[in-house]
C-alpha cells in the first residue's frame, strides 16, 4: 500500500472503471437498476475477460494469448 494521499493504489481500478463507462455505460439507457446489472456482467464475463484486446498483452485478448503462451510451451 501506498501512503495517504497517494492515488497509485487505486489507478487500476479507475482505469477499469473509466473503460467500462466509456465503452458500455454511456452508450446505453437502462430501464432497471437489474437490467444493468445483468448488461454490465456480461460485459465483464464475456466481453473484457475473454475477448478485449490488452496492451499489455500485445494487444491480443486474453485467449489468444493464452493460446499462443501454451503453443509455445508445448513447442519446446
């Protein structure tokens, strides 16, 4: 941990936050609050875990990474 006043603890996570509201949120109007509960876990499972392209993946999604990280595994 960080000392007080000192916001590196939290950037990830406002870093995730502020992509979810970018991408998903702010394009769409929820009529329940269950509704977008169910819109925005579904985004997390499927979309952001699964298929988006990281940079610091080289800009693979996590499954294609894996694939390609245990290709060359089972290569050597």
């Amino acid at each position: 941990m960080s000392g007080s006043e000192n916001c590196f603890d939290n950037a990830p996570m406002e870093s995730f936050w502020g992509i979810i509201k970018q991408e998903l949120i702010n394009h769409r109007h929820y009529r329940t609050r269950q509704e977008a509960i169910e819109d925005i876990t579904e985004y997390i499972e499927i979309f952001y875990n699964r298929q988006r392209r990281k940079a610091k993946l080289g800009y693979l999604s996590p499954v294609a990474y894996a694939r390609k990280y245990y290709a060359g595994l089972v290569v050597s």
